[in-house]
C-alpha cells in the first residue's frame, strides 16, 4: 500500500470542521491511484484566495481550489515521503457556491499529480478519476 501523509491547515476556527474529512479524502485519493508522497492542504478565506489567484493566475477574483506542484527538480531530503505540493481550498466561495470541499480537494489532488480538463479527452481520464476516488470517499 502506498504511503501518504496529508496535513491539513485552517485559517480559522470556522474552517477546522472541515479538516478531518478532507485530509481522509485525500488519504483515500493518494491510496487509490497508488501514489506516494505528503501534501500540504490550507482552508483559506476570500481574500487569501484572491491574492493568490491574482498573484498566480491572473485573476482577481477569489477561486475556489489551487494546486501548486512541488518542483521535480528540488530534493528535499527532510519530508519522510516525496512531497507532491500545495492544495489551497476557499472555504468562503466553496460554501457559497454549495460545492462540495472532499471533492474540490481531490480535484486539487489530480491537478498536483498532473490532470487536467482543457482538452476533452483529458477532462474525462481526470472525471473518471475524480468518480473512481469519490465512491470510495462515500
């Protein structure tokens, strides 16, 4: 079995509630594609969100999920397991849109492990994923 070490980190009392189903969510993720590494997860406002769109994407509007890959290229002989990137999560815009935070967070989880769904043939590998890890987050 592969391992996985998930942190997850909230910006305020509102937002721990949440930690403990997505850090099994991605738990459940990394397991069921057979990867190993660590993620780093934060639950993060609007105006954080925003900032960081902004900042990265160009965007200045708040988004509701953003992954950041660790570069290949860095060695990082401190993490006991390779760590695979950043998962930021809007708390703020996810509640308000109704989305779903355990699914948002795998989405964030394929994204670091290189899916994508600009070209059709790639939303549906990522969508397949994406349903294949859910069933078995349920």
């Amino acid at each position: 079995m592969a391992s996985a070490a998930v942190l997850v980190v909230s910006g305020s009392a509102k937002e721990r509630p949440y930690e403990r189903g997505i850090r099994r969510a991605l738990t459940v993720g990394l397991r069921t594609l057979r990867v190993r590494g660590s993620l780093e997860v934060y639950l993060v406002d609007d105006r954080t969100m925003r900032s960081l769109n902004k900042r990265y994407r160009g965007k200045d509007k708040p988004a509701n999920v953003l992954s950041f890959p660790w570069p290949q290229q860095f060695i990082a002989f401190h993490f006991a397991s390779r760590p695979l990137g950043e998962i930021y999560l809007g708390l703020d815009i996810i509640r308000r849109h109704g989305e779903d935070p355990l699914f948002l967070a795998v989405h964030g989880l394929l994204h670091l492990l290189g899916y994508d769904h600009v070209r059709a043939k790639d939303r549906k590998r990522m969508e397949a994923a994406e349903r294949r890890i859910m069933r078995r987050v349920s």
